[in-house]
C-alpha cells in the first residue's frame, strides 16, 4: 500500500500514478497512523540511539505482515464459505442434513446462514478499507477510482444475489494490491540499496583528539580518520596512510583501487578503506559530496516521466470516467429497450442479467494494470541500471537511450584516459631507447611544459639530479635548447629540426614508422646536429574503447562520431584505431556545441530520425551535454557542472557502461511496449465477452487483477541481469 512508500524517502512514489485509478494513499492513512502509534516504542529507541534503520525495519516487518495476514484470514473464511454452500453433505436432501432435520427441524437453513455469516465476514475483513477509501476520495472529488469501482461492483454483486463473486472481487483486489507493493518495494529496494552508502558518523581529529561526529559537522579543510573495514564519510584528499579502497557502491567496479598519501589520491564518501588507517583531509561538505549528490541523483529520477508514462497517465484520466459511463450504458440502455420492443427477451434477460454484466464490465475496466506496470517497469531499469554504475536521471532518458541511433563522443577523458605519458621511443643512428628517452628527459629537466612533466614521469635516475645542463633554452612553439654534459642536445617538433638543419632528420622523416604509430605529440631528438630518433607523448587509449564502439555498431547504432579540440593528425589515429566513423578535431566547447546541433538537424531532416547522445568526460563538455538529446557524464562524480548538465551518469570511467545502459533502456521499454498491448488487449476482450453475456465477475476478476499481477511480474523482469 501506498503509505509503506513514505518510509523511503519517496523513492517509489511516483509508481502510484495520481490519475484517480490508483489514487488509494487516503485509504492507508489511517492504518498508517494506527501502527505509528502502536510502535512508539521503536521511535522512542530510534531517537535514543540515532538507529533510523530500526524504525525502518519496524514499519517494514508490519506492513508487509499485516496485509498478507488480513488476506489470507480472508481467503480461509472465503474457502470455508465455498465448502459449506457447495459440498453435496450440507445440501437440504443429504442424509447428513436429512438426519439432523428429524431432530432439528430448524437446521435446514443453517448452511445457508453459516455461509452467508462467512461471505460477509470474509468481505469486511478484505473490503473494509477498500470501501472507506472509496468514499474518501470521493469527498476528495476523486469519484472514480480503482477503490470505487470495486465498490460498485462488489456491492452490486451482493444486491444481484452474487455474493462469492462479491467477495472474491475485494479479495482478489487486495491480493493485486499485496503482490504490486511488494514489486514495488523490490524494485525499490535496487535503487534504495544506495542509502547503505550513506555514511551516518565521522572521526575528526580535533586539537589532537579523534572525536565522533555526524558528517554534517565536519568543515571543509578538517582532518578525519577511517579505519580498516570503515566506509569515506566524505570526500577528500589522503595525507597520511595506504589502502586499498572498495569503491563498487559508487563506480560499480569489482577490484579494490590502491589509494595513497604520496600519491595524494582523491577518495569520496561511501568508498570502503579495506587495509590500512587512513587520514583525509576533507575537500567537500558532506551536502556536496559524491554519496550525498548520488542519493539526490536517484531520488529525483522518479520526478522525470517518459512520454509514454505520461500518455498512460493521460489515457487513464480519460479512460475511467469514459468506461464508468459505458456500464451504466450497458446496465440501463439494453434492458430498457428489451422492455419495450422485445418483452419476450426482457422476461429472459432482465435488470438483473445486464446489472449483474455492468458490475464484471466495471471490474474488468480498470486500468490499474497499466497505470502501475508502466511507471513500474521504467523504474526498474533505472535501479537496474544503478547496479551498472550507471546513473539514469528519469524514464524519459531511459526512452532516448533506447531509441538512440547517433552516439557522439569527446575524445580526452572519455575514450582516452587523459593522462599524458610516453607511448613510444624509437631511436635512430645507433642509440638505444634507454638512451634516447634519458637524454630527452635531461634537457626537458628545467621545463614545466606537460611535455616535459611526461618524460620526467617516464624516466628518472640517480643522475638526474647531478647532470650539468647549461644553458637551457625553451623556444616557445618549436623545443627546448640546451647542452647536457657538454653535448648540445635539442628536443621539439619537425619545425625545430629543420631549422636546426639537423642531420639524418630529412630521410628518418620520410618513414612513417619513426615518427611513430600511436596518436600522440612526437618529440625529436638531436644530439651535436645529428638526429637519434623521437619520442610519442600520448594519451593512451581506455582499454574497453575500442570494445565499446564496436558493441554500440552491434546494438545497431547507425553512426559514432569523435569530437576534440586535440590535433587532427592525432584525432584521426585515435578514431582509426577505435573504429569510429566521424571525426571532427581541433574544436573549442563552443564549436563541439554548434557540431552537435549540425548532426542532429541532419538527422531531422533525414527520414530516420533518431535521438542523439553526447558521451563527454564532464570537464568542459557541460554545453554539449545539455544540447544532447541526452548527455552523458563519464566518470563525473567529481564534477558539479556535469552532474548538473548530464541527464545520465556513467559512474566510473568505462565507456563500456554505456552499452549497458542502453542494453538496459531497450529492455525496459520492450517490457513497457507488452504490458500496454497485453493489458489492454485482455481487457477489451474480456469487456467485449462480459457485454455479450459469455463471461462472468471471475473472468472479470482476471481481466483486472490477474492483468494487473501478471504485468507487475513483466515489468519486475527488468531487474534481472
């Protein structure tokens, strides 16, 4: 029931549509508040010790008991009525009751008043509340509701002489609702998983003493300590200590990463410190940091509804009033006119036949199926996605990503790592790579350039620091100058060499294959005028990149395209290298932006139409991941401007997720697309078998609540792997 939502931070919601079908929240608030008072005591010691998740536990154990117990009390009285009202032993002429009516001539009508007690307490228990809940929504103005309509018709079931038929309604309906909650609650609880990430105590170190606060206390700048076995409160920075970091809550990623002060490792909030004691010092507020902005990702995902969600809404608004209206039409308008024209036919089909084929057209109607397994089945493929990595801001993204026929990619952090380091050394004229890249490094020792951090990185040794290198000379756009023990070494592009006139350049420069095979910046070398070789600074390739692409060409995705402000000779190989069909480099943000909106209005004006996707890596792509048709952040929890920009998050830096994510879009909205043509096809059927009397309220029973029970199980698929 609705009200069990409340104690998850409104996570589901948003399943429960506000059509008026489904509108049953009312209904519970009552019991909601009776149980809040029964279990004061769970408060009581939730507040004395600051434990939300035994209060939670409490609410959790009575709700999902309470109703499972009031049906299946219901359904062994029900059970009991259908053996006393059916059995052969309690009919007036069986020798039972032919022998006990010699002795108690009273007794024949005692079967018949032991099952009508049976029905009627049956009823109450199962349609008690369901009745009250009726009537409230219509003070509400909210007359037709799922509640009202299985009022109606159970209530004219009764007064037609049906009375098994009126209790299995209510009985039925209360097991649809039963097995929807606890969907509802499963597919919840994939997504809600997230708040055990939530870290609820922190160890600051305060004028020396490590004191234990709530992470909301801790100031930005403050040192705090985590031991073995604890989860981040917070992000930060390591200044002291070595671990390995479980970081699968957040990023989705199996293997633990090593973290280290010397290496001044970033952490964030809900990482798991596995070995070592560590000391942080804390970077962002607990409101700002990554596990805090992951739990309000997830929360608001429900608020963003997909175009089909909002149509079945619309359609149900509609659609109830409109089928209310028909079975009043099919339960006064045909006997009226039999009445009339054919007397005959009305003596055999009467009010009772057609009030009675109204009630089961009432019961059958009701779209609950729909307006419950729709909503339903997109917020399993966000949870399903969670578990991923892979963050979905709301169902209408889950709609693009599974239509999406244009993927288009940034280069540098998306599908390069965007770290700078030495890719290839290739000597020439008898010196050794060893050789080449030492010689490199010393004469780019004095520079702060990028390049010269990267040969710095690729090479260091004890004589590093002791070399006598004179007169250093950076020439900006061509190289570095400079005599390293005594021998004058120049480093830098072509250009540079050829103003240098060095020897040996001219012919070396003619092979492709010294200047290197991997995309990247080429560094040649000179040593006293005489060319040994060149170096290729590059930022390397992720490993799951070229795996990607070809995945999303298998997916069907029509066209991929690479975007980069980096050098077109280097764009090109990494485009080669990865498969991608377009690229288009040395491109500011702002022309990435009027790129994209160049590709999607050739695709407007083609006849196959898609929606487009930027992949960005969150850093300066904020722009182009808002022009998308859907943007997506890789690897982003560390930036604010992405999080806010992208509609989806790829929480650690594997394009591969991506894959998953629309392998996950598409399957939800398959699942979708069957309950709305399975749901809405058994009800016509059914309503057009009950109006021409070849149906009966059981039929009707199945057309709304077996419906319902079998596309709340369809739409609970997506969560599986």
């Amino acid at each position: 029931m609705e009200h069990r939502h409340e104690h998850h931070n409104h996570l589901g919601e948003h399943i429960h549509c506000e059509c008026g079908c489904c509108d049953h929240d009312e209904q519970e608030h009552d019991e909601h508040e009776h149980h809040h008072h029964e279990h004061d005591h769970c408060h009581a010691e939730s507040e004395h010790c600051h434990c939300h998740s035994e209060v939670h536990d409490c609410h959790s154990e009575l709700d999902s008991e309470s109703p499972l117990k009031k049906i299946l009390l219901a359904f062994v009285i029900f059970a009991a009525a259908l053996l006393v009202e059916h059995l052969p032993m309690f009919e007036p002429s069986s020798p039972l009751m032919s022998s006990l009516s010699k002795n108690f001539p009273t007794v024949g009508d005692f079967p018949r008043l032991l099952y009508g007690i049976l029905y009627l307490a049956a009823y109450l228990i199962c349609g008690r509340d369901v009745i009250k809940g009726a009537v409230r929504n219509i003070h509400k103005g909210n007359v037709f509701g799922e509640q009202f309509l299985m009022t109606v018709a159970s209530v004219g079931a009764i007064f037609v002489g049906e009375f098994a038929e009126a209790v299995a309604v209510m009985l039925f309906y209360n097991l649809g609702e039963f097995v929807q909650d606890y969907a509802v609650d499963r597919s919840r609880d994939s997504i809600s998983a997230l708040m055990d990430i939530r870290p609820d105590r922190a160890t600051v170190i305060r004028e020396g003493k490590a004191i234990v606060v709530s992470p909301e206390e801790v100031q930005i700048g403050e040192i705090i300590e985590v031991k073995p076995g604890e989860r981040l409160p917070l992000d930060g920075i390591i200044i002291e200590g070595k671990s390995f970091a479980d970081t699968s809550a957040l990023t989705g990623e199996s293997l633990p990463r090593e973290v280290s002060a010397q290496a001044q490792s970033e952490v964030l909030a809900g990482f798991v410190n596995q070995t070592g004691l560590l000391k942080i010092r804390v970077t962002k507020s607990y409101g700002e940091s990554a596990v805090s902005r992951i739990l309000n990702l997830t929360e608001k995902a429900s608020e963003v509804k997909a175009k089909s969600e909002k149509f079945i809404a619309r359609f149900a608004r509609v659609y109830t009033p409109i089928v209310c209206f028909a079975a009043l039409a099919v339960a006064l308008l045909p006997p009226l006119f039999l009445q009339f024209f054919m007397p005959e036919l009305f003596a055999k089909y009467g009010w009772s036949v057609w009030i009675y084929r109204a009630l089961t057209f009432l019961v059958v109607s009701c779209p609950c199926a729909l307006v419950i397994s729709v909503p339903l089945a997109f917020f399993c493929g966000i949870g399903s996605a969670s578990k991923y990595g892979v963050l979905i801001k709301g169902s209408n993204f889950v709609e693009i990503l599974s239509k999406v026929k244009i993927t288009v990619f940034d280069k540098t952090g998306t599908l390069t790592k965007g770290i700078f380091d030495v890719a290839e050394v290739n000597p020439a004229n008898g010196m050794t790579a060893d050789e080449l890249l030492a010689i490199a490094t010393h004469a780019e020792s004095y520079s702060n350039h990028p390049i010269s951090k990267s040969l710095k990185k690729a090479h260091h040794c004890v004589l590093c620091d002791a070399l006598k290198i004179i007169d250093p000379e950076e020439i900006s756009g061509f190289g570095i100058r400079a005599v390293v023990d005594g021998k004058k070494v120049c480093a830098g592009n072509e250009k540079f060499m050829e103003n240098e006139k060095v020897s040996g350049f001219d012919a070396h420069s003619q092979n492709q294959n010294d200047k290197g095979s991997v995309a990247g910046t080429i560094i040649h070398v000179a040593v006293d005028g005489l060319y040994c070789g060149n170096i290729v600074i590059s930022d390397q390739e992720k490993e799951d990149s070229r795996q990607t692409i070809a995945s999303l060409k298998k997916l069907g995705i029509k066209k991929t395209v690479m975007l980069t402000g980096d050098r077109a000779e280097n764009a090109r190989l990494v485009a080669e290298n990865l498969g991608i069909d377009t690229v288009y480099a040395e491109l500011l943000p702002e022309d990435k932006v009027h790129k994209v909106e160049e590709i999607m209005n050739d695709s407007l004006a083609s006849k196959n139409h898609a929606p487009l996707i930027f992949v960005g890596d969150g850093i300066n792509d904020s722009p182009v991941l808002a022009r998308a048709d859907a943007g997506i952040a890789m690897g982003a929890l560390g930036s604010d401007a992405a999080i806010e920009a992208a509609d989806v998050v790829l929480m650690d830096d594997k394009p591969s997720r991506l894959v998953d994510a629309i392998k996950i879009s598409r399957r939800t909205m398959s699942i979708v697309w069957q309950n709305i043509y399975f749901s809405i096809g058994i009800k016509v059927a059914i309503m057009a078998l009950n109006a021409i009397g070849l149906g009966n309220m059981w039929l009707a029973v199945f057309g709304d609540v077996g419906v319902c029970i079998l596309a709340v199980g369809n739409a609970a698929r997506v969560l599986k792997k």
